[in-house]
C-alpha cells in the first residue's frame, strides 16, 4: 500500500537525505542537491573536465555524495544553484528521449548532527527550490507540495541568495573552517567557495553518475 509520505502522485517530488530517498516511490531521475559544498564542486570540477570517483567523494563529503551513492534511478543527477537551469534542461532531454513523462526526486542533502539525525539547510532548501523551479519553467510542473514550497522560497528569495548562504549556519561554518576542506584539497579538487555557490546558473554542466564515477551529462 503506497505511503502517504511517498509523493507518488507527483511527477516532481522532494525530500531530505538518505532516509527521505528511501521514503519517496522510485523515480525515474534523482538530482542530489548539497550546495555548500558538494553539488557546488563537483559542478564546478566536471565542468573543467574532471571525473569524480564517487567512492572516493564520500571520504571528503559525508552529505551529498552519500545521497548520490545511495541512489539507485536510472540516471542520478547532481545540481545545486550554479547550475539548476542546466539540470532542468537534462531532465526534459531525459523525458524527450524516454518519450513518456519522468518522474524527479530532487533530494536536498543537509546535514548530519552529531547524533546522525538531518538539519535543515536553507542552501540545499533554496537549491532544491532553484531547481524545481527551472523545471516548472519548461513545463515539468506536477509538483508535490513539498517540492512547491521550495520553489515558491527560491523564487521569492533569489535576489538574497549570497547573503542568505554566507549568514547560514553551514556558511559560517565554512568561513571558520571545516576538516572536509583538508581531504577535499588532498583529493585534488578545488572546493567552491559559498559566494560561487550562490550564483545561479553559473555552469552549464550536469554531474551525472556513470558506473561509479561522476562525469559531464551528454544527452
């Protein structure tokens, strides 16, 4: 018997976390949203031509990257603010080549306090939101409430999104200092800093998870 909490009904549904993935209906796409800093960085990285290791990603990002790993849709997306149009667009093309209508869980990371449990992220909230948004732009409109509050938030905020990511809580966490910092720089990848990964649409490039590994999207 379908859970009330699935969002089945929808075409486009969000949640939060691993454990909020696994509460939605399989879907057809799943997009990992953590803006600060994985979904940020991994764009970033792909879009100058790297391939991330996804096992090795979840040594430096306990959030994202989780999310990504624990997916298991045919095709599992990684977006954010930098490039919520661009992932929109990847969905349509997604839907196009299928030719039936696809369903989306767009699933906003957070994070893990001490004793396991999800915070709420305004960064991952506004972008989940950024990108319902775009979707509803281009027509992939049968939103779950959950995902319509998200992006009624980006739409209403998007003039503040610098401000709100750096006052945030994982903002400020950021500019004091985080060891996640250390294993990412280790790992060769350049984190993003929190005002880059306020701009909207500033890539064009969609992570995608190709056996294992992270690559550019090429619909």
């Amino acid at each position: 018997m379908p859970s009330p909490f699935d969002q089945s009904t929808y075409q486009v549904r969000l949640e939060w976390g691993v454990s909020g993935l696994h509460r939605l209906a399989p879907t057809d796409v799943v997009i990992a949203v953590d803006v600060l800093r994985f979904s940020s960085t991994v764009a970033d990285a792909v879009a100058a031509g790297a391939t991330i290791d996804l096992d090795g990603a979840l040594r430096w990002s306990t959030n994202g990257a989780a999310v990504t790993a624990a997916a298991t849709a045919d095709t599992v997306l990684v977006g954010g603010i930098r490039n919520a149009a661009a992932v929109a667009r990847a969905v349509q093309v997604i839907q196009g080549s299928r030719g039936r209508r696809t369903s989306v869980a767009v699933i906003a990371a957070g994070e893990l306090d001490d004793a396991g449990a999800i915070r709420f992220a305004v960064e991952d909230h506004l972008g989940a939101g950024a990108i319902v948004a775009a979707l509803t732009d281009l027509g992939i409109d049968h939103t779950s409430p959950e995902a319509a509050a998200a992006a009624e938030s980006f739409r209403s905020l998007r003039g503040a999104l610098r401000h709100l990511l750096g006052a945030s809580g994982s903002g400020r966490e950021l500019e004091i200092g985080v060891a996640s910092t250390a294993r990412m720089e280790a790992a060769g990848i350049v984190p993003t800093s929190t005002e880059d990964a306020a701009t909207l649409d500033a890539v064009s490039v969609v992570p995608m998870v190709d056996r294992g590994r992270i690559v550019a999207f090429d619909g």
